[in-house]
C-alpha cells in the first residue's frame, strides 16, 4: 500500500457499507462548517483499517464543480490520512467515513482550490482521532 495513496480498498464501494455509515447518524462537522463527515466505527478483530467515500450533492453544483470538489477532498484525505490509519490499525478498529461538503455550493463559491479546504480537513480528521 502506498502512503499517500487511495487504492479500491479503501473507498466504500457496498451498498450496505453506505447504509451502516448514513444509518448510524454520527456527524462531525469542520470549525468554520465548511465540510461534514459521518462516520460509523465498528469493533473487529479480523478486519480493521479505515474506508472512505466523498459524497457531493446534485444540489451543490453542475457537474464540473462537484467532481473538482470530489478530488480535492480526496488529495487532502491522501496527505493527511496516516495518523488517523495507524490509530485504526493499533486499536483494531474499522472506521467508515463518508465526507461532504456542507455549506459550500457553487453559487457561494464559483472557484474553489486545496487550501480553502485543507484546514478545515485536518480539523475533521483531529476531531475523528479524539473519538477512536
């Protein structure tokens, strides 16, 4: 596995790993509330590692806009995921994390780059540490 990689593995891809996740109703959002993650976070003891989805509504945006938003949500997951990995795999747990944004749309904001978002990244990702 590469370190700064997102192989199929660790996307949710099963219908019924969405479910788990939109079902459980644990949210965490960003300080400035730009970006939300559900989570769901299940005891196991053969399989443990952390999967995640990047979601983005049809209401958002056009097209264009919301798979730029999918990838930079998936680039700030690839550079800062590794701490939130290791705590995963040291206390044998599996994480399932759906990311999306919350206030952003494309009317509000018609240009949107890595750093307007990466803050508030690594503050979902402390605030997901602190509850493993």
């Amino acid at each position: 596995m590469k370190t700064f990689g997102l192989s199929k593995n660790e996307r949710i891809k099963l219908k019924k790993d969405f479910q788990k996740v939109y079902l459980s109703e644990q949210n965490l959002y960003s300080s400035s509330k730009k970006l939300k993650a559900r989570y769901y976070i299940e005891s196991s003891v053969n399989e443990f590692g952390i999967k995640a989805a990047f979601v983005v509504s049809k209401k958002a945006g056009n097209a264009v806009w919301r798979n730029r938003v999918k990838r930079i949500l998936r680039a700030t997951y690839r550079l800062n995921k590794l701490g939130l990995v290791e705590l995963c795999n040291n206390k044998n747990k599996k994480l399932l994390i759906a990311f999306s944004p919350n206030n952003l749309n494309q009317k509000k904001n018609k240009t949107i780059n890595l750093n307007f978002i990466a803050d508030d990244f690594t503050d979902l990702l402390e605030q997901l540490k602190n509850k493993i």
